[in-house]
C-alpha cells in the first residue's frame, strides 16, 4: 500500500482494510494461493463451495500457513448432529467465519453454535439466497411472509440461537441493524465501486455506502480479483471508502 503522510487517514485505511474479505473464486488452490501472493495486503479471503470442493483442506492450511483469516463460505444445511460436526471440522482449519443455513432450524443452528464455542470460529447465517424472488418464495416456497420479513425472521432467529452474524444484500444492513444488537455482526457482498463493473449483481451498493449502511464486513470479488492490476483496485476501494 502507498505511504500515506497522514497518519490518521492511514490508520483509517488500515481499519477498511480490514473489513474487506476478497472471494477467492478460482477452481484450484494453484490458482488461489497465487492470487493470495498477488495481493499480499489482503488479510481474509472468502473460500466458497467450487475451491472447497476442488481442492479444501489445501487452500485452508495454504492460507492458514500464510497467516491469512479464512470466510469458509459453505452454506451448511442439514440435520442439526450433521452440520454440528462439519463445523468442529471446520475449527480445526482456523476458519474464522463459517455459513450455515438459517432456514435448517433453530436446532441446527445451536446445535452448531455448541461446536464452535470456544474456538476462533464464528458462525454466520445465510437468510434468503438472494437468487430467490419474491414470487418464488411465496409461489413455490409457500412461504406468506414477504422477502424483508423473511429475513428479518431468519436473522432474529440467527441471533436468538446464538450465531455472530449474517450474510445479507447492503440494501438491507441498515434496517436488520435497527432490529438487533449492535454486537450482531453483518457481512454483505453486493458491493461494487463506481468504478467497476456490476456484472450479475442486481442491486449493489459502493463499499463506502455498504460500511455507512451498518456493515461490518464486505465481500469483494472480480472488482479486485478480475481487475487488470488487482493491487491497484483494492487501494483504490481503501481510500475510495475515506
Ligand atoms: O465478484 P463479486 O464481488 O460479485 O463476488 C461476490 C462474492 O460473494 C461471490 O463469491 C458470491 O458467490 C458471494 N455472494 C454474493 N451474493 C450473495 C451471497 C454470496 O455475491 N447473496
């Protein structure tokens, strides 16, 4: 990162670097660890369901050697004992975050609390995929609440069940923040620099809008990982979020 004179803007940076968790969207930890050495500034990488099937307990101890913090983004969703002893895997990798599902229940979600308390693993619910519409969740999910309501209700139940945070759109940060505790953590992805991009996202917010809106975290993809110099785009998100 470039020196900056101001010490004060330069901690600042430092402070949004840290809540920026690049998507390592690649097929092959040969792919990944040598985009994680491209961008040696960025401290957590998001390890989703293509890399983790490809090639899961390499990338995680890759990153782990490298000192990295690890979003293991696997979207668990099954009976309470099974996703309970997925997580205790999971704390043995270091994951530092871990999604489940908050639609697998009350049950699954403490039951898979119990397994990481006490280790550097959190836990994050996933309310509604945002590829869920309005008229599929009440047409074909049967389900009579509306889109906010639903994930208002999954989230309180994340929260109630004893989860540290949530996975949701930037649009919806600023209201889930007025419902719970200011401990409860939100990451978002759906975020895109004016600069970038939208590609398939549908209703996507700046980073400096995501963080004002309540966000704790942001998930970052092709905006840095497809940029033509990738160091460049995320100092340019850091000091864009000033
Ligand atoms: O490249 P982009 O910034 O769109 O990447 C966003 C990352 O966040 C991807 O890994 C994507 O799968 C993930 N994600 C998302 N929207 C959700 C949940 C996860 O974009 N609702």
């Amino acid at each position: 990162m470039k020196i900056n004179l101001n010490p004060e803007a330069d901690s600042q940076i430092k402070n949004i670097a840290a809540k920026i968790i690049v998507a390592l969207d690649v097929p092959s930890a040969a792919e990944a660890m040598i985009l994680c050495d491209r961008l040696p500034q960025v401290d957590f990488w998001k390890v989703g369901l293509e890399l983790f099937i490809a090639d899961g307990s390499t990338v995680l101890r890759e990153l782990k050697a490298r000192h990295k913090k690890i979003f293991l983004d696997l979207k668990l969703h099954d009976i309470p004992n099974t996703v309970a002893s997925a997580c205790r895997v999971a704390t043995k990798y270091g994951a530092d975050f871990l999604t489940i599902h908050a639609s697998g229940g009350k049950a699954m979600m403490q039951a898979a609390q119990s397994e990481v308390e006490g280790s550097s693993t959190q836990l994050l619910a996933i309310s509604l995929l945002t590829s869920i519409s309005a008229s599929e969740l009440a047409s074909d999910l049967k389900v009579t609440l509306d889109v906010p309501e639903y994930v208002a209700q999954m989230v309180s139940l994340a929260q109630s069940s004893g989860l540290t945070g949530a996975v949701c759109s930037p649009h919806e940060v600023a209201k889930l923040r007025s419902l719970l505790n200011d401990d409860f953590c939100f990451v978002t992805p759906g975020v895109r620099p004016t600069w970038s991009a939208v590609g398939d996202q549908i209703r996507v917010m700046t980073p400096k809008q995501a963080i004002a809106a309540g966000a704790n975290y942001l998930v970052i993809g092709r905006p840095i990982t497809a940029a033509a110099d990738p160091v460049a785009a995320w100092e340019q998100i850091c000091q864009d979020c000033l």
